[in-house]
C-alpha cells in the first residue's frame, strides 16, 4: 500500500514538474506573440508611411515615372505616368508605351550600360528620357520638353526674321556711306572721320547678321553636312592662308603642325569655319609670339578624352572614334571662372570687350563641332596663352 501511494506521489510531481515547464514555454510564447505583435505594428506603421510617401510622391512629381523589372514589365508608376496613359502595371514597357527608344533606354539601364538623356517623341509629345538602374530593374523618368522644344523654335525663327529684314537697310546704308565718302572733295576731315566710323559699325551689324543667320541655320539642321573624306592638313592650311595677312599686321607667326598624310570624315568648309574662328579669336587676344594649330598623339588625346567622359554632361568618344585638334596661343589667357560660359551667345570676357566682334563666333564653332557628334573646350593659363580643341570623326 505504501508503495502505491510513493508512486503515485512521484508521478504527481512528475507531472507538476511537466505542467511548470509547460507554462513556461507558454509564457514564454506569450511574450514572443506580443513581441511579434509590436514589431508587426511598428512594420505597419511604417509601411502606412511609405505608402503615404509614395502616394505624395506620385502626387508631386509633375514628370511621368514608370518603374520595370529586369524582364522590362512595369511594375510601377506615379499618376503622371497614368495619366499619360502608360501605366500598365504588369505589362512589357513595349506594350505600355508603343516606344521602341524607351524601351532600349531601360534595357541599356538594366544592363549597367550607363547611357546619355534621350529625346524621344511619345503621344505626339517630346520627352527627355533618363534611366537609372536599381536592384531588380529600372525607373525611367520622362522631362515633358515640348514647350522648350516650341519656345526654342520661336526663338529661331524670330531670330532668322530680324536678321532677314535688316540685311536690306543696312546694305542700302553701306551704299550710301560709299556715295558720301566718294565726295570726298565736298567733306571736311571731321566729316570724312564720322563717315568711317559709320561705315565700321554699319560692317559690324552686317556681320552680326550674318553671324546670326549663320548660326541658326545650323541650330535648326538647315545647313547640311557634307561629311567627305577629307585632309586635316590642307583644311587647317586653308584657313591659316586666308588669316595670314591679318596675323602678320599683328606681327604673330601661325604654324600648322598637322601631319600632311592626316584625315578624317567631316565637312571641310565647316571645320575650316571652326578653325578660323579660333584662329581669329587668337589673332585678337595674342599681343606677342606664334598660333600653333596641332593634332594630339593619342595618348595625349586619350588623357583629354577621360576627362570628357568624367564630365557628366560628356560624350563616350576614343581616340579610335575622333582626332582630337588643338589651337594654342601665346595670348592674354582666360580666367578660370570665364571658361564654362565663353562658348554661350554674345558672351565675351571682360578683357575683350573692348576687341569688338559679336560674341558669336565660338557658339558658331561649338555648333559645328556638336553636329559633327563631337565636343569643344579650352584650358588656359592668364599670362601665358589659351589651347582650344576640338574633335572630328576619324576617317573610317
């Protein structure tokens, strides 16, 4: 009987010994289900904000933004993208868009090929296409520059009137300013002086006209390109021949470095025209010594062509796909700060405001350089001289 009741007594303790550690672990279990609880509220909480912050960002971002996976299917999109009418969540970005250009964009994107903004035309609109590459995709941002787009061809053919229209008063003005000067008998030297000085700013407006003319006609691809297999060396020859009686009044010596058997592909009268521009522009501002008009090795060349490519705004060229053509003087030099803007309309530096021209020749130079799918920029040293270069496609 006594045994009995021991084992009964051991399995009673047996059994409280189970219940305790059971309701441990429930209680254990309890605190890790209320741990668990709190982390899934804060969780939702935050994805709450999230979704309230992509909800405020679709709101606020005026420019459409369509986001796609690797397989190029959109995923995502703000209400611009919707309302444009390309939000299909699920679809290709092909079928989504009907644009064959966005869609390569993106895959470049996805690839890691870092690519240059796109101008692309998406329901009968312009946009300025960018893609950027993310873990699992793309996003794709389309800049609506139809306006700019109107605005700038306004602008050119406001420009391309006034310039039309003044052509025929300032001929009939140079005409009768020859007709006066022609009297010469009749005229006092005071007057014979103010009819020179007439006669000077009525060449600079007629230059300034053609100059304007000139270069929109290049701004709106209305002057063809002739791009011909063509020697470097006889271009920059040409247009030192023509600049030669200019620079040597100025007492400066022009050398062409050139090699004779150098050639490349592009329009010779344009590059002549880039190349008398600098040269000019290098007559002007070089009191003293010699203009040197070279072509760059490559290795030198390939060291300038890295520091386009670290340029945001850069082009991905290489010394197999341009030469690179160089203008150095021994002249004034150019500020620091004034390089960035010298290539803009009618901008001069402070220094050669008193040179005249019309600020327009170096943006007439950067134009052809840039139809010719290539890049202009100077570096220069106050005291000591400004090198220009500028690249053209190599002869294929």
């Amino acid at each position: 009987m006594i045994g009995v009741i021991a084992v009964s007594f051991l399995v009673v303790i047996i059994l409280l010994v189970r219940l305790s550690r059971t309701f441990d672990e429930m209680t254990r279990l309890s605190d890790a289900m209320r741990q668990l609880r709190r982390q899934l509220d804060t969780t939702s909480g935050e994805l709450e904000q999230c979704q309230s912050a992509k909800e405020a960002l679709g709101e606020t971002v005026f420019d459409p933004v369509v986001f796609v996976d690797d397989d190029r299917r959109v995923v995502a999109c703000n209400n611009a993208a919707d309302r444009l009418g390309i939000c299909k969540v699920g679809h290709s970005l092909i079928e989504a868009t009907r644009s064959y250009e966005l869609d390569s964009l993106a895959g470049d994107a996805i690839a890691g090929r870092a690519e240059l903004p796109r101008e692309l035309a998406l329901h009968n609109r312009l946009f300025r296409a960018q893609a950027t590459r993310f873990e699992g995709g793309a996003v794709l941002v389309l800049r609506d520059v139809s306006e700019l787009q109107r605005l700038g061809r306004a602008r050119r053919d406001f420009v391309a009137n006034i310039s039309h229209e003044l052509r025929t008063p300032l001929t009939a003005m140079s005409l009768l300013l020859d007709t006066f000067r022609a009297e010469s008998a009749n005229i006092t030297p005071a007057q014979q002086r103010l009819l020179g000085q007439m006669q000077d700013q009525t060449e600079s407006l007629t230059q300034l006209v053609q100059e304007l003319s000139e270069l929109t006609q290049i701004e709106s691809g209305q002057m063809p390109m002739r791009m011909l297999r063509a020697s470097l060396h006889e271009v920059v020859s040409t247009a030192i021949t023509r600049l030669l009686p200019q620079a040597e009044r100025a007492g400066l010596r022009m050398i062409n470095t050139v090699p004779e058997a150098q050639r490349g592909l592009f329009d010779p009268d344009q590059i002549r025209r880039v190349l008398s521009n600098l040269l000019h522009n290098a007559i002007k501002f070089t009191p003293q010594g010699q203009i040197t008009v070279f072509v760059l090795a490559d290795e030198e060349a390939d060291r300038q062509l890295q520091k386009l490519r670290a340029d945001p705004n850069g082009l991905d060229l290489t010394v197999e796909d341009v030469l690179i053509v160089g203008v150095r003087d021994t002249g004034v030099g150019i500020p620091r700060e004034e390089l960035p803007r010298i290539f803009e309309r009618f901008y001069k530096v402070d220094r050669a405001r008193g040179q005249g021209g019309t600020g327009l020749g170096l943006a007439i130079a950067k134009h052809i350089v840039e139809a010719h799918g290539g890049r202009i920029w100077a570096e220069s040293t106050l005291g000591k001289g400004t090198t220009f270069y500028f690249t053209v496609p190599r002869e294929e």
